[in-house]
C-alpha cells in the first residue's frame, strides 16, 4: 500500500510553492494518473508540516472530486496520524511506553548496521575501526537524528566493542532486539500501525534500512519479520506482561500460551500456561512473568502459542537481571548444531531446504545463515530466507528455505555458512 504524498517538503526544509496555479495542475495530472491503482492508501499534502491554506483547500477538493475514495490529510505526522520519529535506538521498554494511543505513526526508525562483509565494502580497510568520519559518510553520525552515540551505548551493554568484527556481531542483538520491539510495542497496543523510516538505503549506509545497499538483510529484518506475524505471541518488556495480538479475521478458541524461562547454561528454570480465546483484530493479555531468584544475570524467555499439539506462534528473548546488561553472555559456552541440505532447481532459481538442529546442551543464539559461492568465497545476493538470525534450545529443529537465482552463483557451487553469537563457523558443502 501506498502512502502518496504531493510535492511538499516539511516547511523547515523547503519553501511554500512560488506558483500555486502550475502546483495544483500537476496535482490533478497526478490523481487522475494514480486513482485507479488499487495500491494507494491515502493522499498527504505535506511531509511533516501543513499546505499553505488556500493549496490545503484545493488538494482536499481536488482528491475528494477526482477520486472520493481514498482519504486526504494536509499533515503526515500530526493530527489523524502521529509521526516525528524517533529515528535513533531506544530501547524496547521505551517503545512500549510511548505507544498510548491507536494512531498510524507515519516514521519511525533506528540505526540498523550491516554484517561485517558488507562494513567491509563500503570502509577502506584503514577505517575499519575505531569509528571515526569515515563512518559519517555511511550515516553513522553521533549528532544526528540517527543519534549514533546511542546506538554504541547499545552495543557496548553486550562488552565493549574491540574491533569491527566484534562491532557488527553485537550490533545485530542490538538490531533484532530493538526493531522487534518497536513494531511489536504497535502490535500490544492494537494500534493502526507504523511506517517505518526506511526499507532501504540508495546508499552504503549504516542507518535506517531493513537490508543493505548489498541486498543483504541484517538482522533488523528478521526482528520486523517477527513481530509481524499475523498471529503473534509477545513479551511487553514494559509491563511485563505476554500477549497475544491477532491481526486476522479469524478467532481462535482455546488455545495455549507458554512461557518457559531457561538459564545462560540452558537449564530449564521456570515454566507457565494459560488458556486463552483470541478474537479477530484483538490483544489479549495472558499472564505475568514472575522471575525465579535463581535465574542467570542474563536468562532467555521463549514463548509458545499452541492450538492442541500444534506450535502457531512463538517468540525468544534475551533480559538482563539488570536491565540490558547483557556482558555476561560473552561467556556462553559453544552450541552444537547439526544441519541437513536438499538442494531443488526450478525456472532459474536454486531452492536450499535447511533442516537444522540444536544437538547439544547450550542454547545456540542467534543463529545466522549465509550462501556463499564455493570457490571465491564470495557472498550470493540477494538470497531470500524464511528465517534468519533465530535462536535454538537444546534439541530444538527448524526447518528454513532458502532461495536465489542461480545465475548470482556465476558458475561455482553453492555453500551454506552456519554462524552465530555463541557458534563457530561452519560450513555445508557437497550439496
């Protein structure tokens, strides 16, 4: 769907039209051009600010005139929606507590760093670390609306970041987690929704994309996927409640929500249920958590939402006894994981079905894949997963699909790199 907006920039960053006349003519070319497409939502006079009141006038009459069946609003982020970021990381309690009210908000974004091969592209090798201005040229700015001494202040709860290796690896916890909780803190609320500020950069950037200039999807994506289920089950870190927000038409009746806590070392420490009914276009609060005192400074939250024997939702977190202090997880031991390939073709495109395990005791956590060509070594883009960036409990299996063009193979055999924050890198050849 399609947010229209006509040609006026926010007031601070542009000026009001010399020549209303010729404005509002190539207004009524636009409608009359874009009316009968059945992707537009609604028509906004102004980014982040009003019309002037006489162009205001016209674009209300003229949308109204032309078409008649799409609404018209003079201001993108005031009024009948809300808007004006924000645009650096929060935290995920603070998405949650500001979201008191059922309005669209129109942007809302965060810095969302690439993994360490695409960094690698777009830093001379000299610039890699620590950052410095060069980093600025790619959006990670500090005094900024990206507010990039944020972002570090999150990637540093995890230990201080030592090099770009190590930078990029705890940025994407710091990605997943807080784009996870900025569209489900609009899921708990039962709100009308967010746009988000933005999908993707036209540029090598570090900020504001869901996946690179590359085509490469960073963990962020997979944090929006989530939480983006129709049926979704979610931990409100804010009031430490699960709920579950049913975005569909369809109501469910008795189902079951769990919620099973485990520790670092991946021992089960609590476990609770409850029965539920979950109604069309509804948020239903489950339970409370009550956290054990024999819990990890860092412990994992993993949630099920199940009809009779069969899993239709779930969800894991990472929380901090004290809230985001996450170091302790640099001492997470290695998981074990074991993985099955089974490679299709059809029309061009290479099909890789992923049937992975968690064999060992440890929790796997953040569990990355990536197709790499087999000789060169170089990446496959963009390649399409069902899920990426998910974490495993102790025998645990997930079944994901891959999919590419085998023309980005450019000749050479495809292999499936496994990686993640607490595994060492593998690799699946011979498939």
């Amino acid at each position: 769907m399609i947010w229209d907006d006509f040609w006026l920039a926010n007031p601070g960053d542009g000026p009001n039209p010399n020549d209303e006349k010729m404005f509002m003519k190539n207004a009524v070319d636009k409608i009359k051009h874009f009316r009968n497409h059945p992707s537009i939502a609604l028509y906004c006079g102004r980014n982040e600010g009003n019309p002037p009141e006489t162009l205001n006038k016209a674009l209300r009459e003229q949308t109204s005139l032309l078409d008649g069946t799409r609404l018209y609003i003079p201001h993108s982020a005031a009024g009948t929606v809300s808007g004006f970021g924000p645009y650096s990381v929060q935290n995920p309690k603070h998405y949650f507590k500001i979201r008191t009210h059922r309005k669209l908000h129109s942007e809302m974004g965060m810095p969302n760093i690439p993994s360490i091969e695409s960094m690698k592209k777009m830093l001379p090798e000299d610039k890699y670390w620590p950052v410095n201005d060069v980093w600025g040229l790619h959006d990670f700015c500090i005094h900024s609306a990206q507010g990039a001494s944020g972002f570090m202040n999150a990637v540093n709860r995890y230990g201080k970041a030592s090099d770009l290796q190590d930078f990029c690896k705890k940025a994407q916890m710091v990605n997943m987690e807080n784009h996870k909780a900025m569209f489900e803190s609009f899921a708990g609320a039962q709100s009308n929704g967010i746009l988000m500020w933005m999908s993707q950069s036209a540029w090598p950037s570090t900020v504001w994309q869901t996946y690179d200039y590359y085509l490469e999807q960073t963990a962020g994506y997979y944090g929006c996927k989530k939480a983006l289920e129709p049926l979704h089950i979610l931990w409100d870190s804010q009031l430490d409640k699960i709920k579950v927000a049913n975005n569909t038409r369809q109501g469910y009746k008795n189902l079951v929500a769990e919620v099973r806590i485990y520790n670092m070392d991946g021992a089960l420490i609590s476990r609770d249920s409850v029965r539920l009914d979950s109604g069309p276009d509804t948020v239903t609060d489950c339970m409370s958590i009550v956290y054990s005192k024999e819990l990890s400074p860092v412990h994992f939250i993993k949630l099920e939402l199940k009809d009779g024997n069969k899993i239709i939702a779930d969800n894991f977190y990472w929380r901090g006894s004290e809230y985001q202090e996450y170091s302790d997880l640099s001492n997470m031991l290695p998981a074990d994981l074991q993985c099955s390939l089974y490679r299709e073709k059809s029309g061009g495109k290479i099909f890789l079905t992923a049937d992975i395990k968690n064999a060992g005791k440890n929790i796997a956590l953040m569990t990355h894949l990536k197709v790499l060509r087999g000789r060169s070594k170089e990446r496959v883009l963009p390649v399409y997963y069902s899920d990426n960036y998910f974490s495993l409990l102790p025998g645990e299996t997930k079944q994901v699909i891959l999919e590419f063009n085998a023309k980005d193979l450019q000749g050479e055999n495809p292999v499936l790199g496994i990686e993640g924050w607490n595994i060492d890198y593998m690799e699946i050849v011979g498939f």
